[in-house]
C-alpha cells in the first residue's frame, strides 16, 4: 500500500513564522560562496525546489569580520525568500579546516569566540535571514567541549557536564540576545566520544531555557527513521530529523510517529533540487535519486562545486 505523504506538506508555525511544509534543506558546504551568483543560483533553486526553510551552509563566524556583509548576504536571502522558503544560516564558531582542540583556547580565546558569534548573528539580522544556527555538531568544536572524551580542560569549560555545557550556553545567549525575535537553532550530534542520549537531552533542555527555538538533531539510524531524534521532543520546541530521509515514505514515518516535527534531505536535494515539487506533485518517478556514492563528498573535498554523478 502507498503511503500518504500529505504529512509531509502541512504547514508549520514558529514564533509566527510560517513554514510552507516540513521539508528543510539542512546546512551543507557546496564551494559556491554566498555572495556570487553560483550562490544565488544554487540556493534560489533549492527554494524554489519546494522546501519549507533552506539553512545556508556552515559559515566561519570570522568571515563576518570584514567579508561578510548585510549588503552583500541580503540578495542571497532574497533569493530564497523569493523562492518561498525561509532562510536560516548555520554559524560555525572559528574556522572550518581547523581541528582546534578545547584545551587550546585561552580564555581570551573563547571570549573571543562568544562575541564573534554575536557579530555574526548581528550581520545575518540586518541581512534578513529569519534565523541562525550555531553548529554545536560532528566533532566540531562545540561538539568537542561537550565531549568528556575530546575536552581535557580542568577549567569552568571542562570536567563535569555543566562545565562542558557552559560554553554552548554561553554561544546561545549571545546569539539570542543579537538575534531578537529571529529563529535561533541549535544543531547536536545526539551520542559522540563519551556521551550519550541522557547527557545530550540535558544539554537540550538548558539549550531551549537559554532560548533555542528549534533543535536540530543529527543523525538518526538508518534502521528508524529520526530515532535519535525522537527523545528531544520531550522539550516542548519543534524537533529537525536528518539522516536516510530521501525517501518519502522514511520521512513520513519520521513524522506519523512523533519522532520529528521537521525532516531534512541533504544529498537527496544535491541530486534533485525539485525533490519537494516532485513528492507533492505525486511525480516522484521522475526524482534524480542520490545513490550514496559520495561523488559529492569527494567535489567538496577537492573544493570544487558539489555536484551529482546522477546528473545528466
């Protein structure tokens, strides 16, 4: 029997903003920039492909120092509010490339941290972006502070659980307060190096005390779809699924089930920009399917445009 996907296309309020459906284009790297017309083609394409919020990829917060700008980020927004998705952007406290270790920062060095990702938030604001999101996941370096395994510190950022929260907490607070009434997202790897679920649901809930309104989870299993995800709804904000949900049946189980209030395909909307469209428009005969070959991990790995070996 074929399984009715409309769940898929209900809307969603947040804090007065209006999602069109529940399908998000989570945050990836595509070598494009932000500010050229590749970027602007790329992402303008995706909204227009159908989903509900496009979360712009990972970007240093210490590119907003001198290269990012309200004006020159402001038409990317546009480019995908005129597509009808919303637009978010994904923060990524320092500079990706670099394995910076928590034991590594002074404490200068983390004040530093803190007030860049408020510059950053500041920028996206004036810039129109309906909100922002710390990446606080997959081993990068908030992920490393909350991992008893990866932060050696003896300071108030290491040791105990709330010592390796203080300084996602501390992130979030100065977003929030730069963001206003935006949407402020959180991204978490819900088990990594010496933590697990429990850890990681406490983390979640001092997350949305300190104002996070939407949590975004990553992964889940390939066996049940956004079970990592699933036990974050206890918070009471809505939850973001990702992993193996390309498949529309996957996505609407993740929903029917109560596991997740928001689902994102990442390498299926590489391969198909209109995988939205198509799924809606019951043409999902017609969808480029990503076969999992990695071929655009190995473009964004060479820092060429990511592409899709399906592609014609």
């Amino acid at each position: 029997m074929t399984r009715d996907l409309s769940l898929l296309f209900e809307p969603l309020a947040i804090k007065g903003r209006r999602l069109r459906n529940r399908i998000v284009m989570p945050p990836m790297v595509v070598n494009r920039g932000l500010t050229g017309p590749e970027a602007l083609a790329w992402y303008g394409d995706h909204a227009r492909g159908g989903v509900a919020l496009v979360i712009v990829e990972a970007t240093n917060t210490t590119d907003f120092e001198n290269r990012l700008t309200a004006a020159n980020l402001s038409p990317l927004v546009d480019a995908i509010h005129a597509g009808g998705a919303l637009a978010a952007i994904q923060l990524f406290p320092g500079r990706r490339g670099q394995t910076t270790q928590p034991a590594d920062l002074s404490n200068g060095d983390i004040d530093a941290l803190r007030v860049a990702c408020g510059h950053a938030t500041q920028v996206c604001r004036q810039a129109g972006f309906d909100g922002v999101e710390p990446h606080g996941a997959h081993g990068f370096l908030l992920n490393r502070f909350f991992s008893p395994e990866q932060n050696r510190r003896d300071d108030v950022y290491g040791g105990d659980l709330i010592n390796r929260m203080r300084l996602a907490l501390e992130i979030v607070s100065e977003v929030r307060q730069a963001l206003g009434d935006g949407l402020l997202f959180y991204r978490h790897t819900p088990v990594g190096p010496g933590y697990g679920i429990e850890e990681s649901l406490q983390l979640a809930s001092a997350l949305v005390d300190a104002g996070v309104d939407v949590l975004d989870l990553s992964p889940s299993s390939l066996e049940s779809p956004a079970d990592q995800a699933a036990p974050f709804r206890v918070h009471g904000v809505p939850v973001i699924a990702v992993g193996g949900l390309d498949r529309a049946e996957r996505a609407v189980e993740a929903l029917s089930s109560g596991r997740a209030d928001l689902v994102a395909v990442g390498r299926g909307l590489i391969a198909d920009a209109q995988w939205p469209n198509r799924v809606r428009d019951g043409r999902g005969d017609m969808i480029t399917r990503c076969v999992g070959c990695d071929c655009c991990f190995d473009d964004l790995r060479s820092g060429i445009h990511v592409g899709c070996a399906q592609w014609d």
